[in-house]
C-alpha cells in the first residue's frame, strides 16, 4: 500500500511533526506493537503517526544515512506476523504497511491513522505464547508508555470524542468527490499513490488516504473527504464559506458605509488561497521610509502577509464545520479583523487568550484536516499559528494581534492591526521589542565579534533553527543591531552602531 505522504518528507520529518514519527532499526514486534497502540489511541489527537523499520536515529532524532534496511527475504513473514499480531490489539486494528526503497535498501513502513474505536490495548509481549496481560498504551513525546491511573480514565473517556473531521458521513457519495482535486493535491505532495492514480479505483485510492471509515458492506466517507476535495463542500457543511466585508470609514464609526465583497466558496484549500490572494491584491500595500539620521532606507508593509496567512489558515483549520456560520473577515482603515466559529477549546486558559502569544489544546477539532494543510505546506504545525502571527507583526514593527472569545468559547476573533506609513517608529528605541534570548544573542556578539552562527549555538545553547530565526529578526532593515561581515566560508556577525547605543543605554 502507497502511502499519502512523500517518504522523504516522512524520513526528514518534514510537513509531519517529529512525535509523530519514530525510527526502528529492527524488526521488534513487541515494542512496535507498544507504539501501535499508542499511536492508534492518539491521546493528544495529533492524527497518530508513522514507525518506520530499517532506520537507525542518531542523538538528535534524525535518521542516520546510508539507512540500515531489511533484508528483501524477511519482509514477507514480517507482514504475515503482523496479520497474527493485529489481532492482538483489543478492539481489533489492523495498521497501514508500505515497504519503500531508501539508499537501495528496503524500509518498512507501518501507518497508523488514530482508530475510530479508541481505547485499544496490546498484548504486552505479542510474541508470546503463553498468556500475558494486555496493556494500554500512549504517546508521550516521542515514547511510548502504559497509561496508568488518571490517564487511563481520560483515555477510556476519549472513545466518544472521534473530533468531526475523522467521522464518517453516510451523505457524502463517491460522486460527490472530484477525482481532479484528489489527482492534484496527491501530485503536490509527491504521493506516490499518484503513479496508480488512472488504474486504481477512487474509492480504493481513498481508502488508501484513510479518508474511509467502516466495515466493506457499510463504508462511509469521512467529512474531511468533502472538506478537502468537494468542489461544494457547503452541501454538506451550510454556509462554509468567507464572507469579506470592507469598512472604508469604519464599522464602528460608520457601519452603513460597507462594501460586500462575494462570498469565496469551494473546497478549504481553494478558498484559503482566494481569500489570501484577495488580501495581497487588495490590502497589502509595501512602504518605503527614509529615518533622520539613518542613511539607509527602510521598506515594511501596513500588514505582513504571513501574518494574514497564518490567521486566515488557523480560521479554517479550527472551525467548527457543523455551525451554520461564515468565517468573517472585516478591514478597516487600522485593522483587519477574522472571526470564525466557533471558540478555542477549554483546555486553554482565557489568560492564555488575553495575552495572545500561545494557545496550545489537548483536543484538536480538525486533526486530519490540519495534516492535509500542513502537507500542502499552507500550516506550519500545532499550536504554531499565534506566535508566527505575533513574530511576523514584531518584525514590520506593527503592534501586537488582539484575540478575543467569551466565557462560552462560542467564537474566536483575531484583530490584526495595521502598520501606516506615518506611524513609523525605531523599534530599537523600546526595550521591549527585544526577546531575552534576542538580548543574549546580542550580548555574545558584543563579545565574540566574527561569531558564526554555530558558535552562537554552542555559546547559547539553542538550535541552529532558532539562532537563524534570531539573526534574521536583528539583521533585518526595520532592527538592524547586527550585519555580516566578511566572506561566507570566513565571515561572522558584528554589531552595528545602533546596537552598541542600545546596549549602552539598556543593558
């Protein structure tokens, strides 16, 4: 079986969040079958995840190259056991198998979507011959381990919480899915389900997707079948659709004075990149200011586009598709405003709304439909959406998002506000603007003039991911506290006059 996601993808941990993935280097039933349960009980609602067999890990989790393998001639009773074994996992589970072909050796990929009929438990030793007890398992990190006490009840609690993405609609219809959108979204992804497209039948290569749920006599499709590849998903799910309504003056000031922009409809992909499309066409707009006492000019923008993709992606991936109600989007002349439906779920504190810099749940709505978005690399990841929009607003030298929902969590708005050209300020002129880790990365520059960004990581302890993401954030014109100096293979980072007045007058 092919699976949905480029393998290369999968071995670097990309698009699909690293707890979601875990490397073998052998063939070890009874601890694989540990993390197939785990993965299958999907605790935290993240979608399961990928074993992949044949693949040693080095210390920081990532695969080591050339891969190890499996032997050709061991992969058939692999899979002949597994058929024993499944049987096993109490209610019955039977995963997804793939033998893929890295380094022209042979891996073995064993898929496991989150089961519809969750509490499973596993044998402890599915090798064993005489009686042993079964256990229930879960995913903790990157591990698997036994749930116990508290954590069991709330897993046995989790059998009735399918979120509604993954459950099957019986009115959904084979017909109702356009073979064109599945073609093009698994040739975007590199599936290789795409090479057998034309000869496999739609619902076989559906099945495939795990977008199928239910016994052969009885399937149904799944309502993120329809969101993703139905050209009118609001035939199900009514009113799914973006309203975009202008307030020249306003909405407060002078409500009648509107403009209605037509409804943008159509599977979520589509509609995610319409109303993107028409932000960066009709709202954007790029700024270029000259500073006193500055020779060099500076360009920021009244709203960072990523930001605005970032809020417009998280509206959709949250939404509760069983309201009848639009994702609305307002722009003013000083914000643009997104309000969807329904509200963040309770697992997040309203302090944690207020100061919108996090908001990280225990249950996703939409699970499957924020993996095919981060697929299609329209969303980062989990509980990212926020801080991005926040860093990305930071950045232009913008003020901070507003968030806002009520006691019910009925609704979640997000408040965006606009950056104008004559408001324009140094935003090194405010010790806040800088992070502490920001501040620590400064200070070692002051210190190690020539620092590579490898030293800088050795010195501060963070990834070469976050000292690059730093760097970007103090190099950039609207910063501008440290710039390269020298050659690439010879060259490090300095400070700038600015930064050494700011270290002297804040530090």
């Amino acid at each position: 079986m092919s699976l949905p996601i480029n393998i290369k993808d999968l071995l670097y941990k990309q698009k699909i969040e690293s707890n979601r993935i875990e490397f073998k280097k052998g063939w070890n039933p009874d601890k694989i079958y540990h993390s197939i349960c785990a993965f299958a009980n999907d605790f935290d609602n993240i979608g399961g995840g990928y074993i992949v067999v044949g693949v040693e890990e080095d210390e920081n989790g990532m695969p080591i190259r050339p891969v190890i393998g499996i032997p050709p001639e061991q992969l058939d009773n692999i899979q002949k056991d597994m058929v024993g074994y499944n049987n096993k996992i109490d209610p019955y589970y039977m995963p997804r198998t793939s033998i893929e072909e890295i380094d022209n050796r042979c891996v073995f990929i064993i898929w496991v979507p989150s089961g519809a009929n969750r509490p499973y438990s596993v044998k402890e030793r599915v090798t064993a011959t005489k009686v042993v007890p079964s256990k229930w398992y879960i995913r903790n990190g990157s591990s698997s381990i036994e749930a116990k006490g508290e954590v069991l009840d709330e897993l046995r609690d989790m059998a009735s919480r399918v979120p509604f993405d993954d459950r099957g609609n019986q009115n959904i219809k084979i017909s109702d899915i356009s073979p064109a959108l599945v073609l093009d979204y698994l040739q975007t992804v590199d599936s290789k389900l795409a090479a057998k497209f034309n000869v496999t039948p739609l619902i076989d290569i559906l099945s495939q997707m795990d977008l199928v749920v239910g016994p052969t006599e009885n399937r149904l499709l799944k309502n993120v079948a329809a969101m993703m590849f139905c050209k009118n998903p609001e035939k199900f799910f009514p009113v799914t659709q973006v309203d975009l309504v202008i307030f020249p003056e306003g909405c407060t000031q002078n409500p009648n004075n509107m403009i209605e922009v037509p409804p943008i409809t159509g599977p979520v992909p589509e509609m995610i990149g319409k109303t993107l499309n028409y932000l960066k066409t009709n709202v954007i707009k790029q700024y270029i200011s000259k500073p006193k006492n500055q020779p060099e000019s500076i360009t920021f923008y009244n709203y960072p586009y990523q930001a605005f993709e970032e809020a417009v992606v998280n509206a959709f991936y949250h939404r509760d598709y069983s309201e009848r109600e639009p994702i609305e989007i307002n722009i003013e002349p000083d914000m643009v405003s997104i309000l969807s439906y329904s509200g963040p779920d309770r697992s997040i504190s309203m302090e944690a709304i207020k100061r919108g810099e996090r908001l990280k749940s225990r249950r996703y709505r939409n699970r499957r439909l924020g993996d095919f978005l981060k697929e299609l690399r329209l969303s980062e990841g989990r509980a990212t959406g926020i801080p991005t929009i926040q860093d990305e607003l930071r950045k232009n030298g913008s003020k901070p998002a507003r968030i806002e929902t009520d006691e019910n969590r009925s609704y979640f708005l997000i408040e965006i506000p606009c950056r104008k050209n004559e408001e324009r300020t140094s935003m090194v002129t405010d010790t806040k603007t800088l992070t502490d880790k920001e501040l620590r990365v400064m200070t070692i520059v002051q210190a190690n003039s020539m620092i590579n960004r490898k030293e800088l990581s050795e010195k501060t302890g963070y990834s070469i991911s976050t000292i690059t993401r730093i760097i970007n954030v103090l190099s950039s014109d609207l910063v501008g506290l440290i710039k390269r100096q020298g050659s690439k293979r010879d060259g490090g980072y300095i400070l700038t006059d600015l930064a050494r007045k700011y270290l002297d007058n804040n530090v």
